[in-house]
C-alpha cells in the first residue's frame, strides 16, 4: 500500500526536514506487518514528493498474536487502512509530533500539501467530503474499476483519492492516521482502551469540532459502545477548537503549550481565588469538567453544579465519583438540573458564579432573561463569564472562514462587542467589569478566549 505528500513549498525539499527523512536517501524501516519504505520520487526546489510504501506480510499478520484477522485471503495488505495509520504514526512519529529542530518555524506553518492514496478501502464516497471537508481540504477521489477490461462489472469498493490543502503537516498526519482506518471501516487488531487515549491524542485540536465526530469515533474504535461512550465523553470537554499545538498521536508531547480548555479552567479558578469566594455556582456545568477543579480547592466550601441537560449531569455524576465520596466530602457539592432563563430561588444568595463558555450557546435574544437569572435573582457577589473571541479565530488554519468553533454556538462577539454586552449588564444591575485575556495574545486579533469578572457594587442595587 502506497501513500505520497507533495509540497510546493518552496525550497520544496524543506518536506525532508518536517519528515525526519533525507530526500536523497531511499530508508526501509520495520513495521508489525512488514517492511516500510520511506523514499523521494521527486526532490526539487519547486516540489517535492515523499513516498511512504508499506509492503505487508499478509501470513505473518494473520498469524501475529494481536490480529483480528482470521483468513489468508483478504484485502488488508494491499488497501490504505489500519495498517498504513500504524506504519505511519511509526516511520513520522517526530514528524507526528509537530517537532523539527532544524526549522522549528517551518513547522508551526500551514504548507501547500498534496497527499495521494491510489487505494483506499471507501465505499462511500461522499464520506470523503464529509470527513475531510471541514478540515480544509479540497476533495478528489476517483472509484477504482474492478476490472479496466469489462466496464459493465462496475466500480470495486476502492477509490484513488487525492486530498490538496494548507496544513501544518503535523495536523495533515494526525488526520490521516485518524481518517484512514475510519474510511476502511475495519482495523487489523483487536481495539481495547488504549485506542481511546490514541484516538483523544490524535483528535485533540480537531476532533471535538468536527461535524462527524460521532461517526469517526465510532468507526474508529470498531463501534465498542463503552469505547465509544468513553471517547465522546471525554470529547465533550474538548474545546472544538483547533489549537497550534497539539499532542502526538503516539507519544506524550513534547514542549507544547497548555491546552486552551486548561488555561480557561486555570483562569476561571484564578478569578474565584481573587475575590474569596467559599460557595460557588458553576452554571452551566455540562459534564462536569470545571467542577472538578472547584472542588479541588480547599477554600471552597460549597460547590452547586447547575445545567439544563439530564445527560450531561449523569456524567458529571459519575465523573465526580458521588456514590464514593465521604459524607463530608459529598455535602460540599449538588447538581442541580435548572435552565439559565429562568429565575430559580435555589441559586441565590451565592458568593461567586461561573458561566465558561456558555452565554453563546444560547439566541442572542434570549439573553436578557439570562441576565436577569443570574444577576437580579441569583445576585452572587461575583460573576466570571468567559466567551470566544472571533476576531481570534482566523489563526486557527483548520477552521474554515466564516465558521463558528462549535457547532451549537449561537454567535462568536468581537472583544468590543463582549465589551460592549459586559458594559450594559454592569450598569443595569449595579456591578463593575473587568476583562482579562485567557490564552495566547496576538497584537491585532487579541486572545482566543476572553473573560470578564462582574463585581457587585454594595452601593448599587439593580433597578
């Protein structure tokens, strides 16, 4: 099985250090199933082609102690898939990882990219644009023929797909290494959890965004429902956002940034430090992902989760281990299934409350009754709110233009708009506001995220 990246790039040969593999040299390395050659057909300047061709062994592997596969005959050592994503994740692990000592800028850049596989396990065809299409590839594939010879016995259920894009090449290989087995539909080796954790690594920056992710979980990991659940679980305290640094599919990273979900949940703890709170609303709690945190913190003495979704507190549940805790330790934490429009007494009398990355799931014109929830009726003393910036979002080479970050947000403000909104609620409910920026800072575009904390004023009541 054959799989080749192109580049334009120029100097073009540049590919030989973002692969870890010299353009003048043809490299055989092991594989589980075989032998993997990494090899240049074409080194210049203007382009350059870097070809990874896997030959497989097809009795060792169906004899190999870790293999789901039970016949001689079949098609796994001649079509893209499994087996090609290992020999991959194996032969481009640095390249995997985002690491290039030798060019460390080339490889935090987005570069011209052609990546063909004549033969891939595809039946569907329009899967293709689906699963590479929010990705920012341009989609080409043509159905392998079962026989050239006699046209009237139809396409076989292989295509010749050709993808053309502007990627880092770290994000173009951890896509492959995810989407070729998903598209085969089957892997060579049996799935257990440490496919999940592969699968999270791999996905990170990515994954939690995309429109399919339920179907490239579940085709992934071989539709094990407890997988799966595990793996959408975990997904779904993923921002959706595409980060510049992102694990490697195989190994633990190596000098990358913290995450933006974890940098949020460190400012958002930052803020409750800062104004002293000891009981803490956590509004909109979803699975449970900042709950945990707050009740890490020993000055914390009171912690009510609160969101609309049943689903998303019986997670948070089990999440938190509620059925084993102390009784003491159980008192300092409630979920609360309750709707952030509608004034609910039990959410009251409250020293902080959070809303992270909330507010723009809901309609803008359902904002009103929010406010008025939380900072006329609940009335905590502080209120830490944190958004998206979508000025920020251009930097994100794997969301398309004009896109949201996740699929359910309603709107994405600009830094004035935030501001602007923050503004008017601190001065109809008598509370002063402070921004702050969470994440990396670009000179023009600001932060990814953005947060504003609402001090109530004891001078000042809302009217």
């Amino acid at each position: 099985m054959l799989l080749t990246m192109t580049t334009t790039h120029r100097p073009a040969t540049d590919l030989g250090f973002l692969l870890h593999k010299h353009p003048g040299k043809a490299q055989s390395f092991p594989a589980a199933s075989g032998t993997a050659h990494v090899f240049y057909p074409r080194a210049s300047e203007a382009e350059c082609t870097a070809a990874l061709l896997l030959e497989v062994d097809p009795i060792a592997l169906v004899r190999g102690r870790a293999s789901s596969l039970t016949q001689y005959v079949n098609d796994r050592p001649y079509a893209a898939g499994s087996l090609l994503a290992v020999a991959m994740g194996s032969v481009f692990r640095t390249a995997m990882n985002g690491r290039c000592d030798a060019r460390p800028e080339l490889a935090a850049r987005a570069i011209p990219l052609r990546v063909e596989v004549p033969a891939l396990g595809c039946p569907d065809v329009d899967l293709l644009g689906r699963l590479f299409g929010p990705l920012g590839w341009t989609v080409d594939a043509v159905p392998v023929p079962l026989d050239p010879a006699v046209p009237s016995w139809g396409d076989s259920r292989y295509v010749d797909l050709a993808l053309t894009g502007e990627l880092r090449l770290a994000d173009a290989v951890k896509q492959l290494y995810v989407l070729l087995p998903v598209l085969d539909g089957s892997k060579h080796y049996w799935i257990d959890q440490d496919e999940v954790d592969k699968l999270m690594r791999a996905g990170e920056g990515w994954l939690a965004a995309h429109p399919e992710r339920e179907l490239i979980t579940r085709r992934y990991l071989g539709r094990s429902r407890p997988l799966v659940r595990s793996a959408l679980e975990r997904l779904a305290e993923a921002d959706g956002v595409p980060e510049e640094a992102l694990d490697n599919a195989l190994d633990p990273p190596v000098d990358v940034p913290l995450p933006l979900a974890v940098r949020r949940r460190e400012s958002v703890l930052a803020a409750v430090r800062a104004c002293g709170a000891r009981r803490v609303l956590d509004l909109g709690c979803g699975e449970g992902a900042l709950l945990r945190e707050l009740v890490k913190e020993p000055s914390i003495t009171e912690v009510l989760g609160v969101d609309v979704s049943s689903r998303a507190l019986a997670v948070a549940e089990r999440r938190l281990h509620l059925d084993t805790l102390s009784d003491r330790a159980r008192e300092r934490i409630t979920l609360r299934q309750s709707s952030l429009t509608y004034a609910d007494a039990g959410l009251a009398g409250y020293d902080a409350a959070v809303l992270m990355e909330v507010v723009e799931h809901l309609e803008e014109d359902r904002l009103p009754a929010l406010e008025h929830a939380v900072f006329a009726a609940a009335e905590p003393g502080t209120v830490i709110v944190t958004t998206p910036n979508v000025e920020y979002n251009a930097l994100f080479d794997s969301l398309p233009p004009n896109t949201f970050r996740h699929a359910d947000h309603r709107f994405e403000w600009t830094r004035a708009q935030f501001r602007e909104w923050g503004d008017g609620v601190g001065l109809r409910y008598g509370y002063a506001v402070s921004y702050l920026p969470v994440g990396p800072s670009d000179p023009v575009l600001g932060s990814p995220t953005q947060l504003a904390v609402f001090t109530r004023k004891r001078e000042a009541r809302w009217s």
